[in-house]
C-alpha cells in the first residue's frame, strides 16, 4: 500500500505540471507561480501519502519583505512536505538537470528559478551573488537547501554559503525552515508516512552584515536548525 500511495504521489506532480504549464505560458518567469505550483503539489501529495505535516511558527516567515529560505533537505518528498510554505515571489535553486524532467523541469525554468550547474561548483557561490539583484530590485525571496544534498534524514549535513553570500549581500534575513527527521517509508497497513514535524525559526537579520560574518553566520544558522531537528525529532 506504501509502494501505491508513494507511485500515485509522484504521478500526480507531472499531472498537475501539465495544467501549470498553462499558466506559466501566460505569465512565464513569475515568481508567483511557483507559490501557487508549491500549494497544490505539496497538498495532493502529503493527502496522497497520508502524511501529516504539524506546523509551528508559521507566523515566522517574512510575507512583507524578500526573505532567504534555508531549510534541511531528506528525501526527494520534501517537495511534498514544504512546497505550500513558499512566501509570496518565491524563487528556488536547482541543479541543471531539472531541467529534462519532463513539464516540471520547463516550468522550473519558466518559474525563473535560480540553476546551479553541479560540473561548474566553483561558480556557485558567483551564481549566488547573481540572485541580488532578483531580491533587492525585483523583490524576490530565495529558497535555499544549503547541504547542497540529500541527508536522507541522517541529520544536518555541512552548509555551502552560496545563500549566505546572496542574504548578506541583498540585506535580507535568513528564515531556516527546520523538518524533523523521517524516513522515506510507509507504516502500517493502510501505507500512509509518519507525521513529520515543521517549525519555522524567527528570521535572523543580515543588515550591516559583511562578508567577513558569513562565517560565524553559517555557524549559527547550522547550531540553531541543528537544535531544532533534535528537538522536533
């Protein structure tokens, strides 16, 4: 029954790529796209999974002004799990070959979100920087997994600064979105995936901040999610 509910799940996200293809089309490179692609795709697929996502600190997360989102990244259902969290002009970071995965790869790009290409690492936090402007004049928001990879929810893994160079430089705050660890596995007869714990943490200010803080930032944002997954795991 697991096996079903997880195959239904992601059959429904190039179903539903199909009809937001449309709107992509008729208003492509808007950022508000992918807040409302995020809002369908996480909803039919926790209900299609049957997972349960208890929220804390919902009213953390910056709906005023462009944020940096940095959250930690488990398994490919994160998707599921935080795509209805997005805060309004929300663009994402991605590696290129999202790109050839059918319909949602065109509308990610069509969604003007930010692609990484993983053989050119050593650009990225140049590609980082690049995303400034998006957010001082364009008023966008980032996302950000800053493991760079999947933890398969063996706890938090070492962060890459790219996000730190692009909230330091844009003056933006970093709101860490904080999951409790899961596995990708479904529990008793009916499949359904155990409840998995958000919390959104108040955003730390990058104001006045430098590039010789982005150290002792990374440090803090790193103890302080740590903590928060222990606790919430």
């Amino acid at each position: 029954m697991g096996v079903l509910r997880k195959v239904l799940a992601w059959l429904s996200v190039p179903v539903i790529s199909v009809f937001a293809f449309v709107l992509y089309l008729a208003r492509p490179f808007n950022p508000d796209n992918n807040r409302l692609y995020g809002w369908v795709v996480a909803k039919v697929g926790r209900f299609l999974l049957g997972m349960k996502r208890p929220l804390t600190g919902a009213e953390n997360m910056p709906f005023d002004r462009p944020t940096v989102v940095i959250a930690n990244h488990q398994h490919n259902d994160d998707l599921f799990l935080m795509g209805d969290l997005l805060p309004p002009r929300t663009v994402a970071v991605g590696k290129s070959a999202l790109i050839w995965v059918p319909f949602f790869g065109q509308i990610f790009w069509l969604g003007g979100n930010v692609i990484l290409n993983r053989a050119r690492s050593h650009k990225a936090i140049a590609v980082m920087q690049a995303t400034t402007n998006a957010i001082t004049q364009d008023r966008k928001s980032l996302w950000v997994f800053p493991e760079g990879t999947r933890s398969r929810g063996h706890g938090l893994q070492a962060f890459k600064k790219g996000a730190f160079h692009a909230a330091v430089a844009s003056g933006a705050p970093i709101t860490m979105v904080c999951n409790s660890e899961y596995q990708d596995v479904a529990r008793g007869w009916l499949g359904r995936r155990e409840p998995v714990r958000t919390r959104i943490l108040p955003p730390i200010e990058t104001a006045h901040l430098t590039s010789d803080d982005i150290p002792a930032l990374v440090k803090r944002c790193h103890q302080e999610m740590s903590e928060a997954i222990a606790a919430l795991s």
